[in-house]
C-alpha cells in the first residue's frame, strides 16, 4: 500500500511569492504535481488569498508596464489602453451585424462591417 504526501497550507503559502502565480512553479517548489497544486490552491482559503495576492501583484506589475508603454508612445500600447479602458469614452472596437430572414423559417442572413479603429503601423 503506498502513502500519499501530505502538504501543509504552510509550503504552498512560503512557494507562492514570486510565481507570478503560475501553478507549475508553486507545484515545483513544494515538490508535488500541478493536479495537487491546485487542489491545495482552490481548496484552502488561506492558500487561495495567497495565490491571489500574487496574481493581483503581477497585474499590478501588467499594468505598470502597459502604462510606461502608453507613456514611451507605443501605438500598440495606445490603441490596447484606449480599447479597453478608454472604451466608455467611445473608443471600442465593435462589428456591426444586421440581420436579415425571410420571416419563413428560411436562411438568416448575416453581414457585419468592421470598425474597427485604425490600424496603420508606424514602424
């Protein structure tokens, strides 16, 4: 009969900083499969707040950068943060569909026209 590791809530809270998160890189630290990895991670609220400090910290870090980019004038960065974060002041990217059928039951019809902002690359 073979024995199964134990895990405290403890090695996976000490292996969480610094993994962005990433359940491989917890799992290699403890020394246990990805499958037992996130087990622990999603069954233990203690080891569950951990994990998502951590995530939120790397989107933190996202999010810093995404904002230097806008600031170095990065085209990518501006349309990605206009579309997204700027979208409630108009700036989305949308298809337009229109509908049409022949009210029988038969085919629906659909055409769609792309809006989306300009894409033309600088470089």
């Amino acid at each position: 009969m073979s024995t199964r590791n134990q895990y405290t809530a403890q090695q996976f809270i000490d292996a969480i900083p610094g993994t962005g998160g990433v359940i491989t890189s917890i799992a290699r630290r403890v020394g246990c499969d990805w499958h037992t990895a996130k087990k622990y991670l999603t069954e233990y609220p203690t080891i569950t707040r951990a994990w998502d400090n951590e995530r939120e910290g790397m989107l933190d870090m996202a999010e810093v950068a995404l904002f230097k980019a806008v600031k170095d004038g990065e085209q990518w960065a501006v349309k990605f943060f206009l579309t997204t974060i700027g979208k409630q002041r108009g700036y989305v990217e949308r298809v337009e569909q229109q509908v049409s059928g022949t009210g029988d039951g038969g085919a629906i019809v659909l055409t769609w026209a792309d809006t989306n902002m300009n894409d033309t690359d600088t470089d």
